[in-house]
C-alpha cells in the first residue's frame, strides 16, 4: 500500500456525547429510519523529504476524496454500507508502475464497509459484524468484524470490544487480478520477499462512565498485531556506499495505544473535548498526542467548532535519513513516517442543523464543513477540506 497521505480530522463528534444528554426511555420502541450521508474530502500535501519511492523528491500529492453511507434502522437492527473513492494525484506515483507513463499519475483507492448491528433491549447490548473490502493498484485488501457493546444506564456507563482482522495482498492489480509484487526499476532482477501477504489483527476496548451532568470521561486501549510483508516493496534505501536495496522490516510488529477522553459541557453551549493518545510499537517508535476540540451552539441550528492537536513521535530503530544506513544492516527504512518529529494541527469549522417539518418524509438533519492545516517539523504541510451533508427519512 503507498505511503499516500495524513488523515488530519474527522466530521462526527463522539459518539457517546449525544448519549450523556439524553438516556434511552425505559420501554424499547422499535425504529424505521434511514440516514444517507454524503462526504467529500479534499487533502492536499508538499515536502521535500523523500518520494514515495524513496531517496530524494517531493511529497506533493492531492487526494480528492468522495463517499457515501446510507444506513437503515428497522426495529432491532441497523445497516451500514458505505463505498468510496479516493482519487490520488502524485508525480512520484508515476515512478512505481510497470511503464512509466502520464496516465499512471492518477491512482484510486475503491473502498466499501456492510456493518450489521443487533440491538437486545432486555440486556441493553448491541451485537456487531461487519465486511470489508479495499483496493489500489498496488494491493487488495480484505476485512472482517465482531464486536458488542453494553450500556449500563442507572451506572452511567457503557463498555464495548471489538476484533478486526485484514488480509492485504501487496502485489500489483492489473486487469482486477494481483500479478506480482513491484519493486524499484533498477532492483527488479530479483525477488526481494518470500511472501506478498500482511495479516493484521486489530482488538479495540472502550470504557466511557458519566462522572456528572456536564462531564463525561472515557478510556479506549487498542492492540494490533501484524505478521508477513510489513515493508513497502517499492521503497529504495540508499546506503553509506552507495548501494541501493528495498525496504526490509521484520515479519512481525505490536502496536499498543491507549486514547484517555475528557468531554465537558459548559453551560449548555459549549462542549469541550479533551483527549491524550500514547503510542507504541515493537518498530520501536514512541509517541503522544494531545488533542482539544471546542464547540459553540450559537443557536439550536449553527454550532461553531475548533481544533487543536499536537502530536510527539521518536522515530523507528529501523529508521535512518538518506545515505546515512550502513552496509550489512539486517533491517532498515527512509521513510519519513517513520522518523523523529512533531507534528501541529489546528482545524476550524461548523455545523448546520435545520429545523425538521414533521410532515416531511426526507429531511436534512446536518451539514457539516471542516478545515485543518497541518505542519511537521520535517517540513511537510497539509491542508484539508471536509464536507458532509446528512439526510434522513422516516
């Protein structure tokens, strides 16, 4: 999978702030719903570190990003479906393809999510699976989802679990079918991995508990871990001497990260969203962000919000700049992901909630507009709009 683009943001507020304001009426009431929910995404980036083909070149890129979601509540059960497409423009892309050639500095990613969610009143549970399925030119991926969640409402509180698993062939697509892995033009005269296969396990917990009528606090750990190709075959390492191979990692990595969440309302007006997110990994790369996120009501139809994250990473052991790896290292990168720096985002942006008619069937329930700018240390710098337009009928 390319080393593509920094996701900066997200449209929708937590979850469980709508569930502090209200608690569900005592007596089960079935649901005939549906919500359709039509995002488009446009992200735009440039640096100077290294293209994603490794060595030296630009980081430019832009991504133009449109989705759709329609989702069906009917008595006991919710479906989600979602399919989308990111439309990817970028010089260094073009470097990657069997022939180099101006048609291959566009690329797509196709992706689609089906979530079935099962609500049992008497134990106040909710079952969830789920199907998923992505691609690019440069690999194909597969996904699978279990998961429950409880509320306990005289406590105040709710839990969940959820386990995903990924299968992701990193071999070039040509024609729909995956044909073989890609490596750098002057390095395909052999086979640099045993396997094209990555498998990822992911497990999610979370744990959020009312403290009192303005605050909320919630704990949210994750662990993943992944097994088979983990480099990105088309990604050159230069070396002290010259010489030039593929990216090599280890056949295995942990992932552990731990999201601590502090919401407060303030008056009836104001939500302020704190949370703070240690990272780490067996890469050996450490990291922290700290994020805070303010909304205003300015009425009950416009809510103006606010947005800034600071985000710390050492880099990987793996990891060393340009020429600066030496001869005979069994594992090495240059990619700039992986490396020592900071990052700053700050995001500003609003929400729109019309006043629904009742006698109407279609409504439009929200209309959301976000910005973020973003800024590394290493010099790479983001921009990126969001809109999204949530529809329903009853």
């Amino acid at each position: 999978m390319k080393k593509k683009y920094l996701i900066v943001g997200t449209l929708a507020f937590a979850q469980f702030l709508a569930q502090a304001q209200s608690k569900k009426d005592s007596t089960y009431q079935r649901v005939d719903r549906l919500e359709i929910e039509a995002v488009y995404n446009h992200y735009v980036q440039d640096g100077n570190n290294s293209a994603v083909t490794g060595g030296k070149g630009t980081e430019q890129l832009t991504v133009y990003g449109p989705s759709i979601q329609i989702k069906k509540y009917k008595g006991r059960n919710t479906r989600s479906f979602q399919l989308g497409v990111d439309v990817i423009s970028s010089a260094s892309t073009d470097n990657i393809d069997f022939v180099k050639s101006s048609a291959s500095i566009i690329d797509q990613r196709v992706y689609s999510n089906f979530t079935l969610e099962h609500y049992m009143p008497q134990k106040d549970l909710t079952l969830i699976t789920g199907l998923g399925l992505s691609g690019e030119s440069d690999y194909f991926s597969l996904s699978a989802k279990v998961g429950i969640s409880k509320e306990d409402e005289e406590k105040g509180r709710s839990y969940s679990i959820l386990l995903q698993a990924y299968r992701d062939d990193l071999r070039w697509i040509q024609s729909l079918q995956p044909v073989k892995l890609i490596y750098p033009v002057e390095l395909r005269y052999k086979e640099w991995y045993n396997t094209y296969l990555r498998k990822s396990y992911n497990l999610k917990l979370g744990f959020s508990q009312i403290i009192n009528k303005r605050n909320i606090a919630g704990i949210y750990p994750e662990l993943t871990y992944q097994e088979g190709l983990l480099a990105t075959p088309f990604h050159r390492v230069y070396f002290t001497d010259g010489s030039v191979q593929v990216e090599q990692f280890p056949d295995q990595r942990w992932k552990g990260s731990l999201a601590i969440k502090l919401n407060s309302f303030i008056g009836g007006r104001v939500i302020l969203k704190n949370s703070v997110n240690p990272y780490t990994d067996s890469f050996g790369i450490l990291a922290i962000s700290l994020e805070h996120e303010t909304a205003v009501k300015l009425n009950p139809e416009f809510t103006l919000l606010s947005n800034v994250r600071w985000y710390k990473q050492r880099a990987s052991m793996y990891f060393k700049p340009y020429e600066e790896h030496l001869p005979g290292e069994t594992y090495f990168t240059s990619d700039y992901d992986l490396s020592d720096f900071n990052t700053y985002q700050l995001g500003v942006g609003a929400k729109y909630n019309p006043l629904g008619k009742p006698e109407k069937k279609w409504s439009s329930r929200a209309i959301v507009f976000r910005y973020y700018f973003l800024s590394r240390s290493n010099g790479l710098q983001a921009h990126q709009f969001s809109m999204a337009f949530l529809m329903e009928r009853n």
